[in-house]
C-alpha cells in the first residue's frame, strides 16, 4: 500500500465522499465524541461535505458527546426514536 501521501489515487477511491452527487439519498451520521477508532472530526468533515454538494437537507449528523466507538449511548430509546423518525421521514 504504502503511505498515503504517496498513493493519492487510492485515498481518493477510498473516501466516501467522492462518491457524493447532488441527488444523493439522505444521510443520518451519528458518532461518539470518545470514538477510539475513528475520530468524531471526520464525520464531521463528511456531513459538511454532504451539505455543501446536496444540501444541508440531506444531513442529520449527532455527536453523542462521551461515547465511544457504538455501545448503550447509542440504544437509548431517545436515541432510537430519532432513528426510527428518520426513516420514516425518509421512507416516506
């Protein structure tokens, strides 16, 4: 592989957001604050990503400040029911 400084090509077709268009379907991100495998900044950069080429409509991002990398923060029923009314949004 190498480092990614010196493969360019590859990081390109490894970012999500290249595959990003105007008409893309709705995105629902939600990310711990304490995420130890992927930092919280990143799903950040990609949710403004989406907002800059589709619109700030097709973006929900949540930061679920102190947790980590999934887990019972994420499975409150609060937290749930905001999934469940996304989709249904959605899907409708």
């Amino acid at each position: 592989m190498g480092e990614i400084a010196k493969v360019p090509e590859l990081v390109k077709e490894a970012n999500q957001a290249s595959c990003l268009h105007n008409d893309i379907p709705p995105f629902f991100i939600r990310h711990g604050s304490k995420d130890p495998l992927v930092p919280s900044e990143q799903s950040i950069l990609f949710a403004d990503e989406i907002r800059l080429i589709a619109g700030s409509e097709r973006v929900t991002l949540e930061i679920i400040e102190g947790a980590g990398y999934g887990g019972a923060q994420f499975e409150t029923p609060k937290n749930l029911e905001k999934v469940f009314v996304f989709f249904d949004k959605s899907l409708n």
